[in-house]
C-alpha cells in the first residue's frame, strides 16, 4: 500500500495483493471536451457526445449525436476511442453528476467527440480496465468520493481532474480486475433481469385492477345519468393570495394536484393555511365524501374521496370537489371516475394543450351508470376487496425488487472492496456456456 494515503473506513482490511492508489495514479489524462459552432452542412460536421446522452445507470442512450463544426485540433483533442471514460463532470442534477460511461467501439467508430460539459478518462491500460473503473466511478465508494471533492458554481455541481483524480481506491492485479468486472457484468445483468419481470409483474396487477374496473361498470341495464343531476355540488378553489409565499408549515391543509392519486390522499408535501384564509375560502372547504378529481396538468383526471376522518380542508383551482348527492355512494362515483370508462371522458373533454383544463360545466355532462344505492355499495365491496388483494401482492412483489437492487449495491460494494474475493470459477458459474 502506498504509505502516503491513509486506507479509508470502506476499506476495512485491504485485501491481499490489492495497492491503494489515488484515482490519478491510473489515468493516461483527463481532458475536458469541445462544443465548436454550428456546422454549414452534414459534410463539415463531426458527432459530439453531450452529457445527457449518458443515462443515470451510467449506459448509453445516443441515439442523434450533435453535429458540430470543429476546428482540426480540437477534432485531435476530443476524439473518443474505445475503453475511454465518459464522465459528466458538470450538472445542476446530483443523480446525473459524476455519472460514467465507457466508449464502445461502435462509439469510436462513429469518429464522436464529447461536448463541454463531459470529461474524458483515458486510463493506462497497463494499471487498470476500463468496466473496472467504470464500477468504481459509478457506484459507492467512488461517487461519494465525486460529491465529496466536487465544487459548486452558480447552481452547477462541477468536476475537475483535481476532483476526479484525488479519489481514493484500491486496485487488485489487472486479471483480477478484469474478473470482477465480468463478474459484476453478469451478475447485474441477472439481477436487471429480474427487477424488470419484477416490475412487469406489477404492470399486469395494474392492467387486471383496469380490466376489473371496466367489467364492475360495463353493465348496459343500468340507466345513465350526468353528473351534474347527481351532484349537491361541482366547484373548485383559488390558489390563496400570494401563492406557494403564503402557505404556512401547520394550518389548514390545502390539497393540491399532487396530494389527488387514484389509491387515496398523499399528504408528505401538503400546504396549509391560515383559519382566515380558509374561512374566506368558503365555497371550497371540503366535506368527509367529497370526491376530488384533477382538472388541470400532466395529472388531469387523477381522482380519489375525502376520508371520514380526514378533518378540515380546502383545494385550489387544480382540484375539483364533486359532492355527491343521497343518489350516488361516493366511493361507487370515485371508482367509476378512475375507470377506464370513466378516465375515458374525462380525458376526451380536455381537447387541446391551450386550455386551462377542465370546466366545471364539461365535468357536469359526464356519464354516469346508476345502479340502485344497494347494488353500488355491492359494486364497491367487490372493487376494494380486490383492491386490497393486489395491494398485498404489489406490497409483496415492491418489497422482493427493494431487495433485489439492495443485493446489488451490496454485491458491487463488496467486489469493489475486496471484501469479496472472484475467482475463475466464480466467473464461469455466472456466465452463460455454450
């Protein structure tokens, strides 16, 4: 180990053979990239990797490099060749700073070079391997290390070759790197695999809870009725004087677009106001049944009901309150809302991009079955005992990915650190033969 550097607490033990190095004691260079001017034609034109072309998984996602006009050194000076790192060394993002790709032939080929805001890692190949490296930068220890060493400027995170290069980490020999790295490969291409049947595991729980909803009100014997002929009451509030500058850290909640889901009321980041401002607010204090439904925004048509217990409220202009009469069950209509059925007018009312949302008048002419009140409560006893059933699974199937991506971490963390040893039969267990 070099006496110089002191082994930090990720390192516990050093493992044997294993030399602790600075992360500039392994570089070839850094070098920061070029944006050059607008080009006269495809002809004179060379493709520049930019930053947000490296996704936050530390993948490619190029698709359209940008074209731009580059002097003849600055070509020589950003050009990107195989095994090079790609980092984003400036970002206003922490989730996108720091993050790493490694330049693949077909990359190299395109003849790219990499934008201004991206620095290029070019490694000596003698030390160290590049998907080695590549782990390292892009997952505990080595990103702490980024946060940790990187400065902040006018709302950017940046990076530097001092930054990126004072980082701590300590190296196995060169065919061990090269084993973990294939290793971690297709360890995480497994483990990848498996979040992802995983989640579309949930999608086809999404999919059924849809397709229940469709069959609880696609009964053509029961009689039609609008909206507006079942409610005491369609309206909205206003944003409260002053806006967000006004809101208080304990009142009155003020529920907003994106306190309204499908499965109930999200109070983590509610507003609240002041009595005053809630009694001068008065056509829009909420009542236990109320059913809200979004009418304006990416989350139009995102619909839900007041609870019993839920106390004293209000809405702004985003939020609809639809207070049912004795005609309807609240949850029956919160439930037709959320359905296929019911989305689907929502969604046709709201016709263009330019409108404020939805009007109170539109949402009236809505189209609702009206089973008798027994046969609703029927409807609804059925739709929230299946809701239930599919939230256990959901809660099941959330907690086996949470643990799955929490193995992943670990397996990396632990590789990185020698804490766990690969050998070349480990390699042949996890790679595919044939």
């Amino acid at each position: 180990m070099n006496p110089s550097i002191q082994n930090p607490h990720w390192y516990p033990v050093l493992a044997q053979g294993w030399t602790m190095s600075r992360a500039k004691a392994i570089f070839e260079s850094f070098d920061s990239g070029v944006w050059g001017e607008d080009p006269y034609d495809d002809d004179s034109s060379t493709p520049v990797i930019r930053s947000n072309e490296i996704d936050e998984g530390g993948d490619w996602r190029v698709t359209a490099p940008a074209l731009r006009l580059l002097s003849p050194s600055e070509k020589v000076k950003a050009r990107l060749r195989e095994g090079d790192l790609l980092i984003v060394k400036s970002s206003g993002s922490h989730a996108h700073i720091g993050k790493t790709a490694v330049v693949t032939k077909e990359i190299e080929q395109l003849g790219s070079c990499f934008s201004n805001f991206t620095g290029r890692i070019r490694i000596l190949r003698h030390r160290a391997n590049s998907k080695f490296l590549w782990y390292f930068l892009n997952n505990s220890p080595g990103r702490d290390q980024l946060f940790y060493y990187g400065t902040t400027t006018t709302g950017l995170i940046n990076l530097s070759a001092t930054s990126i290069g004072v980082g701590v980490l300590a190296l196995p020999p060169l065919p061990e790197q090269e084993r973990i790295a294939a290793y971690l490969d297709a360890s995480c291409m497994a483990i990848d695999a498996a979040v992802a049947a995983k989640r579309h595991q949930i999608e086809t729980l999404d999919a059924i809870h849809q397709s229940s909803l469709h069959r609880a009100f696609a009964n053509e014997s029961w009689p039609q009725e609008r909206a507006k002929d079942l409610a005491s009451k369609i309206g909205s509030g206003v944003t409260p004087e002053g806006g967000a500058t006004g809101y208080l850290v304990e009142g009155i909640p003020l529920l907003r677009s994106q306190n309204i889901h499908f499965g109930g009321l999200r109070l983590d980041d509610v507003a609240f106001i002041s009595e005053e401002t809630h009694a001068e607010m008065s056509s829009s204090q909420l009542k236990p049944r109320d059913v809200l439904l979004n009418i304006t925004g990416a989350s139009i048509g995102r619909c839900t009901f007041v609870p019993e217990n839920f106390g004293e409220g209000n809405v702004n202009q985003h939020v609809c309150i639809i207070r049912g009469n004795h005609r309807i069950d609240h949850r029956f209509l919160a439930a037709f809302l959320s359905s296929p059925m019911g989305q689907g007018q929502v969604l046709s009312a709201f016709t263009g991009a330019s409108r404020q949302g939805l009007s109170h008048k539109e949402l009236g002419l809505i189209s609702i079955p009206l089973p008798s009140i027994g046969v609703q409560r029927d409807v609804v006893a059925v739709l929230e005992r299946l809701k239930s059933q599919q939230k256990q699974l959901r809660d099941k199937i959330g907690l086996q990915i949470d643990a799955l991506v929490a193995y992943r971490k670990s397996l990396i963390h632990e590789c990185l650190t020698g804490q766990r040893r690969i050998s070349k039969d480990d390699l042949s267990r996890v790679q595919p033969h044939g």
